[in-house]
C-alpha cells in the first residue's frame, strides 16, 4: 500500500476493554501507517484507557449508540481510506491490507468483509438466523449485491464517508450503510473473512429481539423513504382488492333488481377506492421527492475524487 495514502482505522467502543488493547495492536501491525482511532461509547470498564496504552488515538462520545458513534467518526476524521471494525476482536485484522488493495485497485467505494464462522460459538443461533432473515429482505427490497449486511468490519473511500448522511443511532448502522451503497449504485466489493468467537468474559452488546426490531424497522422507513411509488402502490392495491370484494356482490344484487343492498359496505367500497386513489398519488409526489433527494446525495459524493497515487 502506497505510504501517501491516508487509512484511518475506527473502532466504536463500548466496554470492550478484555479485547481493544488487541483489536488495536493487530491493526497497528497489519497496517503500520495508519492512525487508530477509538471512540468509547460511554464505556465504564476502562476500556479508554486499554485502547490508549495499546497505542490508539482515543476519543469519547456521549450518545449511547453505534449509529451516534459511527456518525460522530465519519464527521471528525480526516482519510483516504476507513476501515470500520468492531473492538470485540472477532474480525481478522490482516485481511485489512488485502480489502484496501481491493479498494484501491478496482475504485471500490465499499469492501465488504463476509464473515465465515470459524469457531461454533462465534454466533449465537438466534444471531445467525436474524442475520439471514435481514439479509434476505434487504436482498430482496435492494438487491443483492451485498451478501453480509450485518458484519462490521468494512473499508470505505473518502468520497463515500463523507457523502453519507447516517441518521441511525444503534446497530441499524451496518443496514443503513448497505441500503445507501446500494440505492446510489456504488462500487461494492466482497471478500470472506474469519469471524471468530469473542474473547472469555466479553459480551455482545446486540440485544437480539430489541435491535431486530429496529432494524426492521429502518428497512420499513428506508423502504418508503427509497421506495415509496412501491410501497404506496401495495397500499393502493390492497385497497382495491378489498372494495373489489366489497362492490362486485352489490354491483351484481343492483344490476339484477335496480336496488342496492348493505348501504355501510357501499360506502366503506368508495372510501377504500378513494384510499387506493389518494395512496397511489401520494407514492408518485414522493418519488419524485425521492429522486431529488438521490441525486442531491450523488452529487455530494462526485464532489470528493477517488483516491490515487497521482492525487
């Protein structure tokens, strides 16, 4: 890797201090040249102090949340090249030269590491199957150009970082980041890495049913934020699907005898078609706003060029 360019290592913390002297050293040896950095995330088991004595720049933030942190990073530091990676040391810290080289080489904004499980307690079960269900529907709604969407351990350009407006604030973060690369269209790269089991008497702070939740919950805003003529036009459909089923037995009982019968469901029949009418409109007034806010985001990121040795 060329010594002029600029790789910044982050690493969002939060009581990991069993594992970010580590994290820290392997990262520091893997890439001599660059600067770690690692923001306790109000952290009351020193882990500050372990990730300083390991040779880290270390700063604080008080907003408790991955997404707060992962923000307030992308905002402070200065890069070429960032590299995000969790401080509970289960990612493979030699892989980062490699994913960089990729980065580089291919004018990747984004190099995705897939985990592969090499311990049998690297995942718990229920983590395992709430990664494949997310992934799934990410996949499905987005694309499927990212294979892990979950994993933590990523390198980003420049022009990526700092076109990116993070608005989660826990560990929807890696969600948000695929949906972005993938709605802009942005060069993605994958590349398998080790995941391994963390260290004896560290914890995941990922509270599975809690944060599930919530990343399903982002995936529904981003799905009307991204995608509204789609999800508008299923409400719409629904819609007419019922007052279908609602107006054919009148519109039938009416041509046979000249009278309508169940007035209340010849009502709730207009109303739902005027429903389906006013939802359709509304996903078409926000599609439009939709584009106009990707092309906004493209034209920030066209104002940072790609990284190289002639820059």
């Amino acid at each position: 890797m060329d010594r002029s360019c600029k790789v910044a290592v982050l690493v969002p913390c939060h009581n990991e201090a069993i594992s970010i002297a580590r994290v820290v050293k392997d990262f520091l040896e893997a890439l001599p040249n660059a600067t770690v950095y690692v923001y306790d995330n109000a952290s009351n088991d020193g882990t500050g102090v372990e990730a300083s004595k390991a040779g880290a720049v270390v700063r604080f933030e008080e907003l408790v949340g991955k997404g707060n942190v992962v923000r307030r990073m992308f905002r402070d530091i200065d890069a070429d090249f960032y590299v995000l990676v969790d401080g509970d040391d289960t990612y493979d810290a030699s892989l980062s030269p490699e994913m960089i080289k990729i980065a580089i080489e291919g004018q990747y904004d984004l190099v995705n590491c897939v985990r592969r499980e090499v311990h049998d307690d690297a995942y718990r079960p229920a983590h395992k199957f709430g990664n494949r269900v997310l992934t799934g529907i990410v996949k499905r709604i987005f694309g499927s150009r990212i294979q892990d969407i979950l994993s933590g351990y990523k390198v980003m350009s420049k022009r990526f970082v700092k076109s990116f407006p993070i608005l989660s604030k826990g560990f929807d973060i890696e969600t948000e980041i695929a949906v972005h690369t993938l709605e802009l269209y942005l060069p993605i790269a994958q590349i398998e890495g080790d995941y391994r089991a963390r260290p004896a008497g560290s914890f995941s702070k990922l509270h599975t049913y809690k944060d599930g939740v919530r990343i399903l919950r982002l995936i529904t805003t981003l799905l009307v934020h991204e995608r509204p003529l789609s999800f508008f036009s299923l409400i719409s459909l629904v819609c007419i699907v019922l007052a279908l089923l609602l107006a054919i037995p009148i519109v039938i009982h009416y041509l046979h005898y000249g009278l309508v019968p169940r007035i209340p469901s010849a009502i709730l029949a207009t109303g739902l078609t005027l429903s389906a009418m006013l939802s359709f409109m509304t996903g078409l007034i926000f599609n439009a706003m939709a584009r106009g806010r990707k092309e906004a985001q493209l034209l920030s990121y066209l104002q940072f060029p790609f990284w190289s040795q002639e820059n």
